[in-house]
C-alpha cells in the first residue's frame, strides 16, 4: 500500500493545529504508520530540502524549519501521496482553495504549516530519511469499511 511523509511545520506545531491536521488525515481514511515529535538540526533541514537548494529561499526555508519541533508522520492508504496535496492545498496559501489545510489555515508561503511528499518516489526517500528505524507495522480494523 501506497505511502506517504507528511510534516507539521514549526508554525503548525506552534498555533496549536496538529490534532487538527491529524485528524483530517485520519477522517479521510488514511492509516497512521509513524509519528515523531523532534526538534531537527540544520543539515538534516537542508538534507530534506536539498533539491531546492539553489533557490533564493532556502536559507530563509531551512532557518523556518529548524526554528522549532516539527511533527513527523507517514500515513498509508490507496493514493495517499496525489490525495494528501490534495489536502495540504497549493505551496502558495493565497492561491489554496478553501477546505485545504493551507487554504484554511494559512496566509504567507513561508509559513505554510505543512509539508507532503509530491511523488510517490520522493515519498520513499523522505520516509526513508526521516524514519530510518522504520515505522509501525499494524493494520486498521476498519479497513473493509474503507476499501471494497
Ligand atoms: P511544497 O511544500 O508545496 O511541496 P515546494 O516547492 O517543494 O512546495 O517548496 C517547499 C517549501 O518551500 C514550501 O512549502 C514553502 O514553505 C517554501 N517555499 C516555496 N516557495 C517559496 C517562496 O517563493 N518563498 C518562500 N518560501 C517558499
Ligand atoms: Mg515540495
């Protein structure tokens, strides 16, 4: 089964929107398989965002990042990774349509809340970086409630 990273930036965890987050998450159906509470060094910061590292902002993106604890977590279920950018909404909070986690809940694109893998082999990495001890091997006893 497909799955997917999904981070609650420091301004997330700050205004107080992760149970929130989690819960549109789980709502939808999605199975949570990691979940990590962590403060992140700097390297790992530009680690993750590596391949925007010739951009005007990364500096800026990195230091937004590292400036408080994050919210780490992989979420599992039928197309998560397309479906759950469906659910963040647009990098851009000013152009995310309402009823997106950034469309609801943000305003300025540094600061938009959240993060989630945008393909499935970016996913892989991503897990693989953030969760090197693996994740949570369980299945949900709604699954046929979920899925024909
Ligand atoms: P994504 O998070 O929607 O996948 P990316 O293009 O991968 O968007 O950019 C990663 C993050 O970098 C964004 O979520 C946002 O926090 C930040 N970012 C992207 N573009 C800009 C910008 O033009 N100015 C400031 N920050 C930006
Ligand atoms: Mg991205």
């Amino acid at each position: 089964m497909e799955q997917t990273f999904i981070m609650i930036k420091p301004d997330g965890v700050q205004r107080g929107l992760v149970g929130e987050i989690i819960s549109r998450f789980e709502k939808k159906g999605f199975s949570l398989k990691g979940l990590k509470f962590m403060n992140v060094e700097r390297t790992f910061a530009e680690c993750h965002y590596a391949d925007l590292s010739a951009k005007p902002f990364f500096t800026g993106l990195v230091d937004y990042i590292i400036s408080g604890p994050v919210v780490a977590m992989v979420w599992e279920g039928k197309g998560v990774v397309a479906t759950g950018r469906k659910i963040i909404g647009a990098t851009n909070p000013l152009a995310s349509e309402p009823g997106t986690i950034r469309g609801d809940f943000a305003i300025d694109i540094g600061r938009n809340v959240i993060h989630g893998s945008d393909a499935v082999e970016s996913a892989t990495k991503e897990i693989a970086l953030w969760f090197p001890e693996g994740t949570v091997s369980w299945q949900s006893s709604l699954k046929s409630w979920i899925y024909e």
